[in-house]
C-alpha cells in the first residue's frame, strides 16, 4: 500500500464515523477523494482540466495505486468491524474488477450497512 500512516488514519476515521452513523457526509456515508491517498507527481497534479498524453500512463497508475490503498484500508475496517461496505453502491469484489479495469473515479462514496 503507497500510503502515509496520516493519510491511513485520515480514511478510517471517515469509516468509522459511517460506522457510527454520524459521517458529515451523509451518517453511514463517507465521501472519500482519491487525491487524498495518491502519490504526489507534478506531471499529473500540478495541471489543471486535462493530464497531457505524456502523464496519462502515471495519472492512471497513480490511481490504480490510490484505489488498491483505499481498497486495502476498506477490508482491514470491514474485518475489524464486521460490517458490510459498498463503494459507489458496488460490493468489495464488484469494486476490485472495476480497479482491475481501471475504471476509477476522483470521488468514492462508502456506505457502511
């Protein structure tokens, strides 16, 4: 997992306040942004509107790697809790498929049930 035990700590108290029902986001909710576990590169980051064909290779890999983490993170506090989650209204295994077809989002909403 490329992430920083802040950046770690930082989702799982967005988890547990779902858990608790009292996610400012939306009580068993949290709204969680990829760009908060992804690896800094000035490539990717520092543009705005579209990444150049040059970076697009690192901006995906960067989030392929930011969706594994959150992904890594997600079953850890569903392990730990025994609850189910879904990611965008997808169950962990239809959420892997979907990192494995890069298909990633800037924006994931994690509802704890």
């Amino acid at each position: 997992m490329h992430c920083t035990i802040r950046q770690a700590v930082g989702i799982w108290d967005e988890l547990k306040d779902a858990y608790r029902n009292c996610n400012g986001y939306g009580g068993d909710t949290a709204e969680i942004y990829s760009y908060r576990l992804e690896e800094y590169s000035p490539g990717v980051h520092n543009r705005r509107g579209d990444i150049p064909e040059m970076f697009k290779e690192d901006a995906v890999r960067i989030a392929v790697d930011a969706a594994n983490a959150l992904l890594e993170i997600i079953v850890l506090f569903r392990e730990k809790y025994e609850c189910r989650i879904t990611i965008n209204g997808l169950t962990i295994p239809q959420w892997k498929k979907e990192i494995k077809k890069e298909i990633l989002f800037h924006r994931y909403h994690v509802k704890i049930i």
